[in-house]
C-alpha cells in the first residue's frame, strides 16, 4: 500500500488553503498528480508545511514526522509537493531538491488540479 505525505508552503496552508481541502479532495478523488493511485490500495497519512520561508526546517520536521510516527509503522512511501510550494514558492526548487536528497522515497511534484485561471469565474 503506498503511504502519502503531502508537503505544502506554511503561509498558504496557514492563511489561504485552510485545511488543506482541495489537497484532501484531490487525493480522495485520484485528481491530478494523484491520478496514479486510481487503481491502488493508497492513504493519506500526512500533511506537512515546510516549516516557513525558505524552507530552512523542511528536514528537520520530515525527520522529527518519521521519529513521531515510528511508534506506529507509519512511514510515507510518495511525497507530494503541493501546488502552493510548486507553483507559488520562490524556494520551491531549494525545497524540492532537500526533499529529494534526505527522503529516500519518490517526490512527486504537485498534487490537486484545482487551480483557478481567474479567481472571479
């Protein structure tokens, strides 16, 4: 079963993506980047902000989540960099690429479709 970390930008998730519903709805849907567990037994097992500009923490809490859910078993197998990191980020690519070096899984990035061409339609 593939384990998903959803990883997004700490001021969207804060003030803007309240809940993180369209990341949610998306995964539960198989929309978007999550098409790819359409037909696979998946689970969303966290969602994780970067831990603020530029990303200095992004390690350091991907790390302490490993620590925390160790008890458990939990361990993510896929990490998804949300649309509010890949596309609205001035560090995404320096947040990406730490991700990517220290995670020893597949990040994939972007998450949800849901992206308004004009937020008055």
């Amino acid at each position: 079963m593939e384990k998903i970390l959803i990883v997004g930008c700490k001021k969207s998730m804060d003030d803007v993506c309240i809940g993180c519903s369209r990341c949610m709805v998306g995964f539960n849907r198989r929309d978007g980047e999550f098409a790819r567990y359409k037909d696979q037994d998946a689970e969303l097992i966290g969602i994780l902000n970067c831990g603020d500009c530029p990303g200095a923490s992004v390690v350091t809490r991907l790390a302490q989540l490993n620590l925390w859910n160790h008890i458990n078993g939990e361990k993510p197998t896929k990490i998804h960099v949300g649309p509010c990191l890949v596309h609205h980020c001035p560090y995404s690519e320096t947040i990406v690429n730490k991700i990517r070096a220290k995670s020893a899984v597949e990040v994939i990035e972007g998450a949800h479709p849901y992206l308004p061409e004009n937020i008055f339609a």
